[in-house]
C-alpha cells in the first residue's frame, strides 16, 4: 500500500502556528492530486494545502480546528484504494475510531453535531427527524435536547464570520446575543493594533485637497488609459504617487524605529489597506518609485482579488515602509488612522465630496478629499508631518508636479 502524508506548508518565522478551518474530504473519500483538502488559517494569511496524490483520503489526523505546526502530519492519502460507500465504514473511518459520538449526517442533509448525536442517540431519535437550527442546518445540543418533546426554543440565526470555531448560540427573545471566537488574523489586528497605541507616540495632522485637477485629468484620459494598458485609471495611483513624492522630500517619514535607532529606507514599499472576508489586511506595493500608473493600478486590483479569495501570501504582506489607508470607499469624511508598525507614518484619505471653500475672497464649489496624516512623534517632528503632507496635497492639487519632480 503506497501511502502520502498531507502536511501543514511552510510556515514563516514569525509565525508559530496556524489553526486548521473545515475538512473539505472525508475519510473514505477519493480525492484527486493537488485537490484543495482544508485551508489553514495563520495571524496573516490563509494557506491551502492540496492533496500530494491521488487516491482515497483513509485517515483525519487533526480535526478542523485544531492548531498545527509547520510540516505536521494531519491526514494520510492511500493511492491504492478505491472509496468506500458511506454505509460501510473502513477501519480508518472515525465511526470505527473514536467512542466519542461524531457528527451525523440526516438523510435530509442536515448534520448531527457530536454532542447533538449522543442525546439522540440515547432518546432512540433519528437525526433526520430533528430540524436543525445550526448554520447549514446542523442539530445544535439545544435541538437535541428539545426533540421528542416540547418544541425546542427558537434560536438567533447563525452567520458564519469571521470564526473558525463554531459560533455559541442563545435562545431567541428580546435581546438575542452570539458569541463568535475571534479568528487568527482578527486576533493578530487587535494585537498589532494594541501594540502600535502602546508603543508609538502617535499624533496627526490634517489637510484638506482640491481634487478637481485629479478628476479633470481622469476624466480626460480613463478610456485611452484603459485601451492602452488593460487596466482602469482610478484614484489611489495619485495617491500613491503623492506620498511618493512627499516620502522623498521628507524621508523621516519614510524611516522606522529599531531599538534606539532610526532607520532610514532608501526604497519605498507602500502598503495599502484592503478589506478581506477575514478581516483588513495590508498588501505591499514594492518599489513605488519605480512603478507607472497603469502598474500601480493593475497591482492594487490583483492584491483586492487575491483578498476577496483568501490567496494573499505571506510575501504580498510582509514588509513596507509607509501605509495608505482609504476609507472613503467607505463613505468615510473623516479618521485618525493607526500606524502599522514597525513603520512611522500612515496616511488616510477619505471620500471625496462637493464643499464650499474660499477662492480669491470668493466662494465656490471644489471636490474637496479631507487628507489625515498619522506620524510617530518619537523621530516626527510636527514640520515634518505638516510639510509632507503639504507636499501630498500640492501634487495633488497639480499632477504635473510629479512628472517635474518639484
């Protein structure tokens, strides 16, 4: 018999362990090579793991859920059997394994959960004949403990979040409640969020910036733009390319903390702040200085599809020297944003909206974007985070600067 372990991958230093999501096979099931058997969840990233042959998947070795390491062991794949028919159970199969009731499955489709499965299966109840009030209609204990008498008590409905641990549910009444686990990458943001108030002196400035002359010069261009490199002209290229431009008048912006030292980055890796199913996550634009337009722009829209599908990798996210941070897709006016540490500038930038301002004595209607630049007090001086923000919004405010380096 040839047999292959599945193994959790590689994972980075900085990450001790990962957690392991939902099964997508289960023993006794065929699965074909580089099949995606489980997604494991890491503080930064999702991973998928693939099965390394084909063949029937004869053992579970870490249930979902469980914490792993990298290269454990967590299932074994038999290239020489064929599946087995759910009725009848191999020796490999947890129905033969385990004492411990597992989870059922009703014919109607429905799973008993563990705990679920042994009250039925003391009340001689079969599963199919408990309505489950569970997420994809699994039996909760509270189903079980209800059926086969009075009816069991209505339960607040379940939306999967962000958890990998199932969800605790409370009885329905005036004041329904949920208790959802936090999973690795939200407990990871709080943390690094905690860490960057407690560690930073973190103070901002503001400005405000005309964006008439950034519209004007989309306006003009987005459909050349698009026909001539394939990707649309949206704002955050000029965004970029600001802070660019003010990260090179005023490096201290661009520098971080190390110990006692001041470090000073002769390239600049820009994250940008994207929202994912799992939470916010900050992909690293690499060399900006460097990068077009039509690059900056065709890279942020692969980063945003990688974040909707869970495939960012750890590389996509590791590093960087600066942030940005656009709430206003969000209808945001306004914010404070936090620092990602170990960097010592963010900046945030909102939506952008019709406003009265003062034009030679004269009032007038401008596109105006309120700018918020987070800083570091601890190497920032405030004329240095005024400055550089001044220099974001002149580029802004005039395009042609960047091209004139001025």
């Amino acid at each position: 018999m040839a047999t292959f372990d599945v193994k959790v991958p590689q994972l980075s230093e900085s990450v001790a362990e990962a957690t392991l999501l939902q099964w997508k096979k289960k023993p006794g099931d065929m699965v074909a090579q580089d099949e995606i058997l489980i997604e494991i969840e890491t503080d930064k990233v999702v991973l998928e793991v693939p099965a390394p042959s084909a063949g029937v998947l004869s053992e579970i070795l870490i249930e979902s859920g469980g914490l792993v390491v990298s290269d454990q062991v967590i299932a074994k794949i038999d290239s020489d059997a064929k599946a087995v028919p759910a009725s009848a159970p191999t020796a490999a199969s947890p129905a033969l394994q385990a004492a411990a009731p597992t989870a059922v499955v009703a014919p109607s489709g429905s799973i008993a959960m563990p705990s679920a499965a042994k009250i039925l299966a003391e009340k001689n109840i079969a599963a199919n004949q408990v309505a489950g009030s569970g997420k994809d209609g699994r039996i909760t204990k509270a189903d079980a403990l209800g059926a086969g008498s009075a009816p069991a008590p209505v339960v607040a409905p379940v939306v999967q979040k962000q958890a990998s641990a199932p969800a605790v549910q409370v009885p329905m009444g005036d004041r329904p409640e949920e208790r959802v686990p936090m999973s690795r990458l939200r407990a990871r943001i709080a943390q690094r969020l905690i860490e960057s108030q407690s560690t930073n002196a973190i103070l901002t400035t503001f400005n405000e910036v005309n964006m008439a002359p950034v519209i004007s010069m989309r306006n003009k261009y987005k459909d050349i733009f698009e026909k001539e490199h394939g990707a649309k002209l949206g704002f955050m290229s000029f965004f970029v390319k600001a802070a660019v431009h003010a990260l090179k008048k005023y490096p201290i912006l661009n520098a971080s903390v190390d110990g006692n030292d001041i470090v000073y980055h002769g390239y600049f890796d820009i994250g940008i702040a994207v929202g994912s199913p799992r939470g916010l996550v900050v992909p690293i634009l690499r060399n900006c200085d460097q990068m077009s337009l039509a690059e900056i722009e065709k890279k942020i829209s692969e980063y945003g599809a990688k974040a909707r599908d869970g495939k960012l990798t750890l590389e996509d996210l590791t590093g960087g020297t600066f942030s940005i941070s656009n709430g206003g897709i969000f209808g945001s006016m306004l914010s404070t944003p936090i620092i990602n540490p170990p960097q010592s500038a963010i900046l945030g930038i909102h939506a952008t909206k019709d406003r009265a301002v003062v034009e030679d004595g004269q009032i007038v209607i401008r596109p105006m974007n309120y700018l918020a630049l987070s800083y570091d007090h601890r190497i920032i001086d405030g004329r240095e985070a005024v400055l550089g923000l001044v220099a974001m919004k002149e580029a802004l405010e005039d395009p042609s600067r960047l091209l004139l380096e001025i």
